[in-house]
C-alpha cells in the first residue's frame, strides 16, 4: 500500500484479545470498541491550555489538520450502533479492509492476525460524473 511514498500513516492500537484467527466481524467489532472508547475519553479530557505549542503545531502538520481537537458536543458514542453501523458500511460497500495487504471480502471469513499485522480500513469515495 504505497511502500515508497506512503500514504495512509500508521497509527498502533490495542485491542481485545478475539483470538488467532477470528472472523472479519469480530475483527471490525474489537476495532470499533477501542475507537469508539478512545473517542469517548478525549471527550471527557478538557483543554487546560488555550493555545497550541509548536511541538503541537508540527505534530498536527503531518495530518494535514491543525486544531484543539475541541468537542462542543458532550453526547458519547454508543459503541452498539457504532458496530452496527461500521459492519452495516461494510455490507455496503463503503470501505474495504485489507490484513497485511490480502483484501477481506466477507464479515464470516476467518483471518490470521499477529501483533505485527498491518491492517488498512479504506473507504472507498464513488465518482459522480457524466459523459454529456
């Protein structure tokens, strides 16, 4: 996936122990939680400091977003309707999932994950045109 310019950074996460070869499902599902429990404790943290510092401002740089990472919404995700709704995406069409770099096609097809796997979640962008 773009070895010599890459372009999706790595980002490492933990997540629930669902075995050596789970299910897709279970994969999407252990995923959603921890994104879902990391999300709702940044909206629980409150910005102390009114102004970013330049590490900060470097940091950010590389995704292409400076902000606060302010919320002004205090309502938590539900991580049910999230799992719904991510497996329901998948059925859809809307994103692929690829572990170290073989595409998984179906939510019951069992798949080998170490800790060193590389998992790529896609979403995919449908182009909207016309010939005429």
């Amino acid at each position: 996936m773009g070895k010599k310019h890459p372009l999706i950074g790595k980002n490492t996460i933990e997540i629930e122990d669902i075995g050596l070869q789970p299910t897709l499902k279970k994969l999407i599902e252990a995923v959603v939680t921890q994104q879902v429990e990391a999300f709702n404790a940044r909206k629980s943290e409150k910005n102390l400091i009114k102004y970013l510092q330049k590490s900060e401002i470097d940091t950010q740089k590389e995704s292409g977003k400076i902000g606060f990472n302010d919320s002004y919404n205090d309502t938590k995700a539900d991580v049910n309707a999230a799992i719904d709704n991510a497996l329901l995406a998948f059925e859809d069409g809307i994103y692929c999932v690829f572990v170290d770099e073989e595409q998984v096609e179906k939510l019951e097809e069992q798949i080998q994950i170490t800790e060193s796997s590389t998992l790529y979640f896609i979403r995919l962008t449908f182009l909207a045109g016309s010939i005429w």
